[in-house]
C-alpha cells in the first residue's frame, strides 16, 4: 500500500483493521493480516513522504498487488502523485502486481470525482496489468470493502 503523504493509507488500513483512527505521519511501516473472503492479505502500509520514498522498494517484493492511494479532496498534489504511481508502474519488481487505486476522501466536499481523478493520473494508459479505482472513505468506509471485492477475485489461486 503505497502513495504520498497524507493520501490516508494508514487511515485505511486502520479502518478495515476495525482499530481506532490515528493520524500521526508513518515513519517506517505498519504491517497488518486481514482474513478476507476466504483470503489473506498481508498488507504493508509504509510511509509516504517525500524523504523515505525511497525505501518503498524494498517492500515490492513479492507483492502481488499495489494498492496506491490518493487524496481526491487535494488537487494541487495529483500530480505528484501520479508522477510516483508512473515510476512504480516502471518498476521491473511490480510488473505482475495488480493495480488498486484508491480514490481517498470522497467525503469531502468539492472533491475529485473518481472518473476525473483517474484521468489525471493517466490510468486509461495502464494495459499492462488488471487495474481498478475505486472511490472511497477512510473516514465512514464507504467503497473500502468494494476495493477490497475487487482485489480478492483478481487474486484469487486460479
Ligand atoms: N476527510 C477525510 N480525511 C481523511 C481520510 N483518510 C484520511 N484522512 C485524514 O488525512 C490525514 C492523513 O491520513 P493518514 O492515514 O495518516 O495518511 P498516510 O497516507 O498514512 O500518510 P503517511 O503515513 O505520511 O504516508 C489524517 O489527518 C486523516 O485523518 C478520509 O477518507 N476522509
Ligand atoms: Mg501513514
């Protein structure tokens, strides 16, 4: 689970988790097992900014999936991050990850829609792998579960 700072990955996290908000900046990682459906999610919720970006390599391996969050209620930093969700899709150790976008705070008022949101992270240019956006609340849960639907089918042993 990746994406700048502030986007509300840890929010996340803690919601599906069922623990208490909490939202001090992470510094490192918060490592979390969710059964799910049949599944297990071992999802690693590592820190976004700027200075410690540079150690989101070291958790690629072996991920099969990427789920990468955005702010929808923050415009002025998409392009950062789509910048940052562009060079992780170049990543050889990525390359068979599946891609869940989470569009984070659709609770807020005035912001981004889902659609507007993946066009301007350039999402309709990603063909080599299975992606999907899903607009969702960290704050009231809204559409967390329907991302999560959707990353279990794809994951699923065939
Ligand atoms: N309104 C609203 N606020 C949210 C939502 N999700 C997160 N926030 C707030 O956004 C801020 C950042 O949330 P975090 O979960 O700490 O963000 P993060 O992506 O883990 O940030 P880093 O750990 O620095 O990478 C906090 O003040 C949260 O309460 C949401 O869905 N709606
Ligand atoms: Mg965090």
């Amino acid at each position: 689970m990746l994406g700048i700072d502030g986007a509300g990955k840890t929010s996340l996290l803690r919601k599906v988790k069922l623990l208490e908000p909490r939202t001090q900046p992470t510094v490192g990682f918060n490592l979390e097992s969710l059964q799910y459906r049949q599944q297990t999610l071992v999802m690693w919720d590592v820190g976004g900014q700027e200075k410690i970006r540079s150690l989101w390599h070291h958790y690629f391996v072996k991920s099969q999936a990427l789920i990468f969050v955005v702010d929808s209620s923050d415009p002025s930093r998409i392009p950062e991050a789509r910048k940052e969700l562009q060079k992780l899709l170049h990543e050889t150790e990525l390359k068979d990850a599946k891609l869940l976008v989470y569009a984070n705070k659709q609770d807020v008022q005035n912001c981004l829609s889902v659609s507007d949101l993946a066009d301007m992270l350039d999402l309709s240019l990603v063909e080599d792998r299975e992606w999907h956006v899903q607009g969702c609340s960290a704050s009231t849960g809204k559409g967390v579960y329907e991302g999560l639907d959707w990353l279990v089918e794809v994951l699923k042993p065939s």
